[in-house]
C-alpha cells in the first residue's frame, strides 16, 4: 500500500513537460493509472484486472541520465555560457536545471562536475545547428545495487585533449564513478550515440544486480531505467508464469536476456531467448555465461519464424514470455505464437493500448485474458506497463 505523498515541486514542470503528473499527489496518480487499465481491459470477460504496484518513494528512480550540451549567451568577457538540463516536450530548446525530481541524485552530480569541468578546461559544448563544438551529450548510468557508475561522454570529435587530466578531475570531484567512456558521433543527427568508442577510465561497463542475477551494462546495452520496479515487474511474470522445473520456455523479443535468464533460474526445465538483434544476443550468451546459467540458450532470429519452426518441428513449448516495442506485436508474430500454441502466454507491455489490441486477437484464436497486472515504472508521468496472463482454452 503506498502512502499519501505529499506533492512534490518543480520549478521547470510546464516549460521541460517530462513530468507530467508532477503535481498530482502519487496515491491519486496511482488511482487515475488504476482507473485507465480497467476501462481500456473492461472489455474482456471473466478477467482479474489488478491494482497498480507502485513505489514507496516515487522520486530519483531514473538510474540512467541522459543531458544534452549546449553554447548560451556570451558573457562579457567573450566566453559563452554552457547550457545542460532536459529538452523541452517536442523541442530541442534546452531547459536548464541543476536538480530533477525522478533522475538518480549521483548522475545529475556527475552531470554538473562535467560541466565545470568543461569550463575551466574551455572545452566547447556542440551546437547543434551548425555543427560545431565538441561536447554533446553526457550518459550516467548508475548500478542500483552495485553502486557502480558508468560515464559516457558523446564528443563530436575522436581526438579528446587532455582527457585523462579530464577523467582525473571528474573522478576528484565524484569518486563513485568507476569508468568513463568517450563515445564518438560526429553525425547530425538526433540519435545519441555513435559507433565508435574507446575506454578512458575503468574497464569501459559496470555490474548491477536484478532479481538476483548479475548483467553487465556498457553504454549501448539496454537496461531498464527504474530498477527497483523492472524487479516488481519480472517478478510478476514469473509468478505468472507458475514455473515448476518442468517447463519449456520461450522469451521471445528477449534483448539482453534478462527476463529469460530470471525464468530460467526460477524454475524453468529449458529457456529459450530469441531476438533479431544479433549484438543482443551476443549479450544475452554473454550473461548467461556470467551468471552461470546452463539451461538457457539465445539464438538470433526472428521471433515468429522461429516459433513456426518449432511448431512444424512438433516441438512442444509450455509458456512464452513477450515484451515487444510500444508499438506492439505483429498479426505475423501472434499467428506463429497460435501456431505454436503454448499452454500461458505472458505478455509484458509499456504501452496497455496496442497490448489490448494484440490481446484480442489471442483471444480471437482460442486464447483467454486471466490476470492484468498494472506497475507503476515511471511515476509522475503517464506511462503505465502492464503484465498479461494468457492461457489456451480450446
């Protein structure tokens, strides 16, 4: 049960509009998510729709910070003002901020040291429009449990002068940083990141703990941002599930492996992880390896095809596990999971409305709704994720 919160304040709310529940109290958030999953799942028969699980502090969950640079004014003495913070909704028009309500209390620090750093060092933040400067971006990642912090520092240039004077400092200034990264992108472009990178403190990645396993986290590799509910979150697939040793599973769309290898340590007989990005997959194998997990196995593919195979092959899978983009699954993937028809279907959604239109037609094709389950990971916002059970009936 989440207590009454009071409402928090932020002084940049309407002009940054990443937060915008911000001034709702939490337990009324908490009710108005409630009330959208039951009018959007009302529509099935006989299913159990579940209150939200949400957090006990719904402030500084975001363990990764994303912050853009940018030139400002010129100051009189010729020097120009560095601009960090969030974009404004739809914009990219900076918002300045030295604090956030939902980001992690050590990444915003990171943030700001970064950006002192630049100045005394007079290194120039990118402008966007013109393709100038050098700084673009800094990436903090923080391990929840570990504690160990990763850097990534987005330059518009492969040569960084003086950068371990400049790691020395930033590690002076936050000595919980275990490693930074240069990471090149010399593109025009909005996407963040670049191909290239080099290592230029620390061994270039960090290690955090989730539902007991152990990943390795690198700047490109996806992990969830609030790592307290990702944990509320598989640990209701799993119960789901109703794993007992004995099972066949599938974790299709499984990225880095994380809720396969969960299932496979929690009472799967065989896991199998399936995904078409082959780096994903390099990373599932990798943390399998890891943890020490030997009934799982990942193979880069797409999804659909593969559970036709197996099906043509006879091969008989108990219980799939989903977690497609927000865009939802596709008719071609739902058919060859119908093809495959395994006894439960857990379906892990971050956007309830495309969720509720492929449960319908599971549903269409011999499938019945059982349980919603509604967690809260990202609070003072509107998203909401939602896990389904599913289970064959004809």
């Amino acid at each position: 049960m989440v207590e009454e919160t009071l409402k928090p304040t932020c002084r940049v709310a309407k002009q940054c509009g990443g937060c915008s529940r911000i001034d709702v109290p939490y337990n009324e958030q908490l009710a108005a998510k409630d009330e959208f999953v039951r009018n959007l799942f009302g529509c099935f028969a006989d299913v159990e729709i579940r209150s939200i699980l949400g957090m006990d502090d719904p402030n500084h969950y975001r363990n990764k910070v994303t912050s853009p640079f940018a030139p400002g004014k010129r100051g009189p003495n010729g020097g120009r003002e560095i601009l960090t913070g969030m974009y404004a909704a739809g914009t990219h028009r900076i918002i300045q901020t030295d604090g956030c309500l939902v980001e992690n209390e050590q990444a915003q620090q990171v943030v700001r040291a970064v950006k002192q750093i630049m100045k005394k060092h007079r290194i120039e933040p990118y402008d966007e429009d013109k393709g100038t400067g050098f700084m673009r971006h800094a990436v903090v990642r923080v391990g929840h449990e570990s504690g160990e912090v990763l850097v990534t520092l987005v330059t518009n240039d492969d040569a960084f002068p003086n950068s371990k004077s400049f790691c020395r400092e930033l590690v002076k200034r936050c000595p919980f940083v275990t490693t930074v990264v240069q990471n090149v992108n010399t593109r025009q472009t909005n996407v963040i990141l670049g191909q290239q990178e080099k290592k230029l403190y620390g061994p270039g990645f960090i290690l955090d703990t989730l539902c007991g396993l152990s990943f390795r986290i690198s700047s490109q590799s996806f992990y969830q941002v609030n790592a307290l509910q990702t944990t509320v979150l598989y640990d209701t697939a799993i119960r789901l599930a109703n794993l007992d040793g004995t099972q066949t599973v599938i974790d299709a769309y499984c990225g880095t492996g994380t809720i396969g290898l969960v299932a496979a340590k929690r009472g799967a007989a065989r896991m199998i992880g399936v995904d078409s990005v082959e780096s994903a997959i390099r990373d599932a194998r990798e943390n399998a390896r890891h943890n020490g997990v030997d009934n799982a196995t990942f193979v880069a593919a797409d999804a659909g095809a593969f559970m036709c195979e197996c099906a043509e092959a006879g091969d008989k899978v108990d219980v799939v596990f989903m977690d497609p983009p927000r865009a939802g699954s596709t008719e071609v993937f739902l058919d060859a999971l119908v093809k495959l028809r395994p006894d439960r279907v857990v379906y892990i959604s971050c956007n309830p409305e495309t969720q509720v239109r492929d449960v319908q037609h599971l549903v269409a094709k011999g499938y019945a709704l059982k349980t919603v389950q509604p967690v809260d990971m990202f609070p003072h916002t509107d998203h909401v994720e939602t896990v389904a059970l599913l289970a064959y009936e004809k």
